[in-house]
C-alpha cells in the first residue's frame, strides 16, 4: 500500500472584499497536499493537486464544512490538519 500524503483542510479567507464593522470576510474550503515545513509548494490556487470545495460563503458556516471534512478524512485514515489562510 503506497505511503499516503498528508492533507491540509484550509479554511480561505477573501481579503479582497469588504465586510460590515463587527463582520467576518467570507471564506471558501479547499483540500490539498501538505508540502511539509519548507512550504515549497505552489499557491493553494494555482496547486493542480487542491480542491475547492466551496465558494466563498458565510466565514462561520465554511469552518464548520472545513472541520468536518477533516474529520470524515481523518476517518478513513489520511493525516489531515485544519488550516486557516487567506487569498492574497
């Protein structure tokens, strides 16, 4: 059985739009390879290997998918982290 990679959940925020004072920016869920400590892979965006699993959506309702997800992938045995990042 080959050796499985582990995978980063990344809840996304969206810098580029404005919320109200006392509001959360949107934000998407994408599933994609973790490149390890130097970082050295591309952009989540531009990765042929990410997911975007949603659009960008209520920010509090995208981490709840995002957690769940990790939880169902961390059940059927992959390494999984939950990650915050943002689309800049």
């Amino acid at each position: 059985m080959a050796d499985k990679k582990k995978l980063v959940v990344l809840h996304v925020q969206d810098v580029h739009v404005s919320a109200p004072p006392g509001e959360k920016l949107p934000a998407s869920v994408w599933v994609l390879p973790d490149y390890g400590e130097a970082d050295d892979g591309p952009a989540f965006w531009e990765d042929p290997q990410a997911v975007q699993l949603t659009e960008f959506m209520d920010c509090d309702a995208a981490l709840k998918i995002a957690g769940a997800v990790a939880m169902l992938l961390q059940s059927l045995g992959h390494d999984t982290e939950l990650a915050e990042g943002a689309n800049d």
